[in-house]
C-alpha cells in the first residue's frame, strides 16, 4: 500500500487567502481534483510540505457563456461540466468532447480544465483544442495577475511557465466566428481510462467553401502540443473536402512529428495514427461544412 508523506492541508475560502498561503508556506503544491496529484504523491514523485486545495474559492468556480461573448471558466471547472454544459457543446463542441474524452465518469467529476493544463502532461486531452479557439489563461500571484495564450503556457514535458506563487484563475475562451469550425479527434489503446496514443484538433475559417485560415494542433506526438506550420499551408486557398488537399495536409502533419516509442505505441504507429487522424478529421469537418 502507498502511504502518503504527511503534509499540512489547507482549504482556502478566498482567492487572496489562497495566494497569500501561495507566496508564503514553504515547498506548497496546489490540489484542483487531485486525480493527477494524488497520484505523484502516491507514488512519492512529489514530496510537498503543504496542500493548498483551490476548490473552495469562489472566483476559481466561475463560469459564464454569454451571447456573442464566447465564454469564461475558472480554473476549477470541471471537465465533467465541460462535458455537459450545452452552452460549451453549442459553441465549443471541439473543447467540450476533448473534456468528455479524459479518463471515466470518476475522473472528470474531480479532475479540472486547469488542473490538466497545470499538469502539463504531453497527452493531455484539453491543450489543442483551447489552442485552436484562441483560448488565453489568466495567471494570478500575489503580486498581480497576467494573461496568456495556452499555446505559450506549456512550455515541455510537465513544464509550464507558472512562476512560484502562481496559478491558473481563469480560462478565457473567446466568441469563435460564424465560420470557423473545430474537430478534435484521438486514437488510444481503448474508448476510456486510456493515455492517447496521439490526439488532434484541426480548426478551419471557411469563406463560401473555400478554406481562409487553418490551425492544426498535435499532442502526445512532442514534449508538449505541436501546432503544425505545414498543415495550414496545404490547405488555406483551397475547397473544403478537397481530396487532393486531404491527402497534401495528412503527409504534412506526418512530415513534422517525430514521435517517441514507449509503452503505448512505436513512434512509427503514431505517425501512422496522425496522417489518418489528420484525414479523418478534414473529411468529417467537410461533411459539417458542406
Ligand atoms: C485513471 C485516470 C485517467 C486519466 N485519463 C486522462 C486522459 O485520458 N486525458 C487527460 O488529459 N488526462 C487524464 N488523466 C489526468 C487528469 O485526470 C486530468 O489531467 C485532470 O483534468 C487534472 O485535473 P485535477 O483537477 O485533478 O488536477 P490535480 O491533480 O489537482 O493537479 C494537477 C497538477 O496541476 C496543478 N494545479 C491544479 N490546478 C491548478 C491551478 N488552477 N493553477 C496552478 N496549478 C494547478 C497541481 O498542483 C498539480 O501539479 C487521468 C487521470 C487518471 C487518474
């Protein structure tokens, strides 16, 4: 059995108090969820002194989805209510089935949007979608607070640009336009309580079916989610559902990941997994858009 290292837990009622705590308990880890924490305590791959669970702050509970407003989620939101909420799956339906896809039904009642950015972890499940809706995270210390985008948020394998005494307050998702259209697609070992072989989000802005921008994103191909240069370039100009540019964009994705083996899959099968996702997400997007 894995007993914890003793540690000094406090519940925060307060952002001011949890940030307070933050910037003066020595050698203090934040717990949302704890379904990525506990484990690393479990396992004594961590050995904090103090726990400062951020679940009973108001602010970090937040949510709202407005009208012509895209929407605004404390870091605490969870990915179960990311799953169901039927104001994200209307306008964030890419983000909310990336949300429903981590772990089972127990993990995401506890697990948070903020803890599995947090967390970092090359295969997380939410990163490519917030990056393909633009999404920004507000970070809060002490001292203040600055915003972000997610795309420069995670910076390598379980590494992050939060400093000492910093946290993630709030995922800023902005109102994505009238023709812009997200599909987020993974392939793992099976339907749930797996870690993703590799994952994609493909973000198209279409003009009268023809393709004016385009954002690929990959994850659990790198140290951490790889937006693609050459996806783009083999798509933007032409017609949506074009074969020819399906394929042109598949060899790209594939031409620009150079993936690890490990227990899950040989990194030849996972350049494999990103040409088909790369077209089965393309051909789906155009049966939406069509
Ligand atoms: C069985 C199982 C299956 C899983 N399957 C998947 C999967 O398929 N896909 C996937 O992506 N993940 C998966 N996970 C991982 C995990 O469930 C998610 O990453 C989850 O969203 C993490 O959220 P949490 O609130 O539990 O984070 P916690 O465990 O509480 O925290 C994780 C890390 O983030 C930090 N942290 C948390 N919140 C903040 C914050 N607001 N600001 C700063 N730091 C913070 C913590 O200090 C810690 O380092 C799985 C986990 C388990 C146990």
């Amino acid at each position: 059995m894995n007993i914890l290292t003793p540690f000094e837990y406090f519940a925060p009622a307060t952002l001011d108090e949890a940030l307070e705590l933050l910037a003066t308990k020595e050698n203090a880890k934040v717990l949302a969820g704890g379904t990525d924490l506990m484990v690393q305590l479990k396992e004594k791959m961590i050995h904090p002194v103090n726990v400062i669970d951020i679940t009973h702050v108001p602010e970090l509970n937040e949510f709202k989805c407005e009208e012509g407003q895209g929407a605004v989620l404390g870091a605490c939101t969870t990915d179960a209510f990311c799953e169901f909420s039927e104001e994200l799956k209307a306008k964030f339906p890419a983000f909310a089935y990336a949300a429903g896809e981590i772990g089972g039904p127990q993990v995401r009642e506890m697990g948070t949007i903020g803890g599995n950015l947090a967390n970092s972890g090359p295969s997380a499940e939410t990163p490519a979608s917030l990056i393909c809706y633009r999404a920004q995270l507000v970070l809060a210390s002490k001292n203040g607070e600055r915003t972000i985008p997610v795309e420069d948020f995670i910076t390598g394998n379980r590494k992050n640009c939060l400093e000492a005494g910093e946290i993630i307050k709030t995922i800023i998702l902005p109102e994505p336009a009238a023709n812009t259209f997200v599909k987020y697609g993974y392939v793992g070992m099976r339907s749930s309580m797996e870690i993703d072989i590799a994952n994609m989000c493909i973000r198209l802005d279409v003009e009268d079916g023809e393709i004016k921008d385009a954002m690929c994103v990959m994850g659990s191909v790198a140290i951490k989610p790889l937006i693609s240069e050459a996806v783009p370039a083999a798509l933007i100009g032409t017609k949506v559902g074009d074969e020819e540019a399906i394929k042109a964009a598949a060899e790209a994705a594939q031409s620009e990941v150079h993936p690890i083996t490990d227990v899950r899959a040989s990194a030849a099968y996972r350049v494999d997994v990103i040409g088909a996702l790369c077209r089965r997400l393309l051909r789906e997007l155009a049966a939406e858009i069509n």
